[in-house]
C-alpha cells in the first residue's frame, strides 16, 4: 500500500484543521491506520488510530478531546479532524498503515499553527 497525507497548511491558534491520508493498492480495509507527527530534532510520536472497521480507536493524551480520526474504506482515506489546535501542535504529520505486522510510511504534510 502507498500513502500520501493531504491538507496541512497554516492555521491560527484555536483554529481547526483536517488532514485526509489516502491510499493507493489493495485490500485497504484491512490496515490499521494510524497518524504520527515529528518536529525537527524530536523523536516521531503517535498522534491517532483506527483500526480496520473504524470502531477501534486510540488517541494520544495531548489530543484526546480535541481530534477525531475517522475512515472511509470505500475512498481508501482516513481523515484527522483537528480542533483547538495550538502551537504545540505544529509538525509534520505522517499517515502509517500496519497489517500482519508490517508497516508503511507515508510522506508527511506539515502542519504550522501561529499564536
């Protein structure tokens, strides 16, 4: 499977954002998708998942509350709705797939909130 994160962009703080990762292959369904992000010169920390059905999914703490991750099986997307952002929030954000223990990368799109 290939990935490409679609819709970052300059947001003002409070602002929302949403990103979409859209994938190109088969059997998209069955991947666990979930989305990263990285600012230079720090380790890439999970930001959100789903799994296959879209029933299961895992926020990390910093966004809990404030971003949604859903998807559409049949657009072979998952989108990452972003509310309240803040400028903590400002990195590049990768889309990863994951089935039967192997992972894809997809390119990041860069997400920059001002104060």
């Amino acid at each position: 499977v290939q990935l490409q994160a679609f819709g970052g962009g300059l947001v003002q703080a409070g602002g929302s954002l949403t990103l979409s990762c859209v994938a190109s292959g088969r059997d998209f369904s069955t991947y666990a998708i979930g989305w990263f992000r990285q600012v230079p010169g720090k380790e890439r920390q999970f930001v959100a998942s789903i799994g296959w059905n879209g029933v299961s999914t895992y926020y990390a703490d910093s966004v809990r509350g404030r971003f949604t991750i859903s998807r559409d099986n049949a657009k072979n997307m998952v989108s990452l709705q972003m509310n309240s952002l803040s400028p903590e929030d400002t990195a590049v954000y990768y889309c990863r797939a994951v089935r039967f223990g192997i992972v894809y990368w997809g390119k990041g799109t860069l997400v920059t909130v001002s104060s």
